[in-house]
C-alpha cells in the first residue's frame, strides 16, 4: 500500500506535519467527536473518535462548572479506555509499516495522544499540525483562487436531460464536476433528495475542493449550468466565474420526453400529492393563488403529465431562459446537443458524440497552431 503513496521521506513516529504532507500517508484518523466530522472534515478520513458527542459534553461541563483538573483526569480516563478500543478493533491488524496521519481540531491533545500510543507501538504514526483547522484553512484558500480548468458548461431548460447526461458522460470516461449530487440537490424549488439531507456548506466545499485537484488540467471538465445557489448551498464565486465565461454545450429535448423525464425523477413527488401541494404553495406570490390552485388540483386528480407541462411553460422556462442570459453569455453560440431519447444507451451515445467532437477540436487546435 504504502508503494503507491507520493514521493517523499516517511515520516518519523510521532511526528508533526503540516497539511500539505496529507498524501503522504495510508489513512487519515480523525478523533473528533462524530458530530465534529459530520459537519465537515478531511475527505477520505475515518472517525475514530477519542470522546464521542455525550462525552466530550460531558467534559466540557465540567470544565468549565467545575474544575479544570478534574475535567482532565476525567478526560484523559475517558480518552485512553476509547483509545484501547481503537487498537484492539480498528487497528489490530494493521503491519507495522502502517502510516496513519491522526487529527483532532486544532492538532492538540486528542490527536497527540492517539498519536503518541500509535508511535509507541511501532507505527509510523504522526499527527496534523493545526488540525482540522489547517485543513480547512487550505479549502477556504485554495477555493478563493481563479478556477485553472478547461470547462464545458452543459445548459439546457429543466428537464432537458443535463444531469443524465453528465453522467452519460463520466460513463463515456469524460471529466465531470457533478455539483448538484455534491450538493445533495437538484437545484430548483422541487429539488430536494427524499431521504437524503444536504451536507453542510463546509462539507460541500471540501469534496469540491477534492474533486477540483483530481482533475487533468489538459482535458476538459464537463459541469451543469447552476447559479450562485444549490438548495441551501453555495457554489464559490471564483468557479462560478469561471463556468459563466465558459463555453457551452446547449442540450435540447422535446416537451414530452422532458415531461416523461421530469415524472421519472420527481415520481417522490408525484406519488405524494400533499408534499407537492406544500410546495407549491411557496409559488403562490410568483403566479397567484388561482393558478396555484388548478396545479393543486391536477395533482390531487393525477393529472400528471398536465401538470408537469404548466410548469414547465409557465414557471420553469421562463425563469430559466432570464437566468442563462443574464450569466452565461456564450450560450447563444453553444454547441447543440439534440435529446430525442431518454434511455441510457441514446445518452451514453450523445456523449459519446460531445467527447468526440471535443477531441477533434482540440487535434484541429493543436494543427492550426
């Protein structure tokens, strides 16, 4: 395992590193409690944590109502049963070549004394100096720098197929920022995942910032027209900067394949007439209650394919084409990508058909030049 990790001294058990050494090793621990990492934290890492959420609420209590003291005894029992646990379950079978980075939140006495334990017994252990803090001092950083990437920005009105065929074209080998299924949203008022919360904005921009590195800067990436906002989240500015001057790939579809791809996607919804009623209702002030009212009542009647086609017209196209003129400009010279199949193999097709032409036009670059 450790022969594929980048090039670079191992490090020495015990030590400190900064966050720029994180590939240098086999696995990242963080000992955080499971609320800390659910919030955000390095991608890739496992939570092993030395005090959970009740008690590291615990200690804190008695911190800061009680005594210091008395807080870190307890503490440090609480720490060394969970770190016992680590090695005897987790760890247990890991050689001794094993090269874990261990973080907590600020590279303190979590993560020392689980890093120190690990060092003792002969692993080559070391610990993140600033913790997790570091790390997200790095995102924040690297995310406020102008995007270096060669995108496509796929455009199309609601339904049209774009998300589908995104992935049609990570299946065809194509780069993909998918930013709607990092964000856990489609992206529109009737977007949400049943079953399926958004992460928090800092979690977001962590696997953003993980899959903005992994890509080659010498093949294009492919990504959704979306504005500043998915759901609750927000896109950085400098990538939506960079998406907005952007070429694009303008995917066309006819009405009744987008309506038929719209009942797929949404049939949560459609099966669930009071959910799509309660959101509708947030409409009310865009159309008017009358309007509403009849969209309410196709829904209760099953009306389905009614329904979706109003809304399509009447709310989604309108507002869409105001959005994609207003912020991306090189969509009136958009290279067009007709839909007039819905099914996986017509799309993987297509997108075979968008990768090809994009190599062809970088070879012809390449010869002009």
């Amino acid at each position: 395992m450790s022969a594929a990790l980048p090039p670079g001294p191992p490090p020495r058990p015990g030590e400190r590193v900064d966050v720029g050494a994180i590939d240098r090793f086999d696995e990242r621990i963080d000992v955080r409690s499971p609320a800390e990492y659910a919030e955000d934290h390095v991608p890739g890492a496992i939570n092993l944590p030395v005090l959970d959420d009740a008690e590291r609420a615990r200690v804190g209590t008695l911190y800061v109502q009680g005594s210091a003291f008395e807080a870190r005894r307890l503490g440090a029992a609480i720490v060394a049963r969970n770190i016992a646990r680590m090695v005897e379950t987790y760890a247990h079978d890991k050689p001794p070549e094993w090269r874990p980075l261990v973080y907590c939140w600020r590279g303190g006495q979590r993560s020392r004394a689980v890093t120190l334990i690990f060092a003792e017994i002969g692993w080559r252990a070391a610990q993140l100096a600033g913790g997790y803090r570091a790390w997200r001092r790095r995102v924040v950083e690297a995310l406020a720098q102008p995007v270096d990437l060669d995108l496509r920005v796929v455009c199309g009105l609601t339904g049209s197929g774009k998300s589908r065929l995104l992935a049609a074209l990570a299946a065809e080998g194509a780069q993909v920022l998918d930013l709607e299924g990092l964000a856990r949203h489609r992206g529109s008022l009737l977007g949400d995942l049943p079953g399926d919360p958004q992460p928090s904005q800092k979690w977001f921009e962590s696997q953003l910032h993980a899959a903005l590195l992994a890509f080659d800067r010498a093949r294009p990436v492919y990504v959704e027209s979306e504005s500043k906002r998915i759901g609750a989240l927000q896109v950085p500015d400098p990538l939506l900067a960079a998406m907005r001057a952007a070429p694009c790939v303008r995917v066309e579809t006819p009405l009744p394949l987008r309506v038929a791809l719209l009942k797929q996607e949404y049939v949560h919804l459609i099966d669930e007439p009071g959910a799509l009623a309660e959101r509708l209702a947030r409409l009310v002030p865009v159309h008017g209650r009358a309007t509403i009212a009849r969209w309410t009542d196709a829904a209760s009647a099953g009306d389905d394919d009614a329904l979706v086609r109003e809304l399509l017209q009447q709310h989604y196209d309108p507002l869409y084409l105001r959005s994609i003129e207003r912020n991306f400009p090189r969509h009136a010279q958009a290279r067009v990508a007709h839909v007039t199949d819905i099914a996986d193999a017509a799309l993987r097709a297509l997108a075979r058909q968008l990768v090809q032409a994009d190599a062809d036009a970088s070879q012809g670059a390449f010869a002009g030049a």
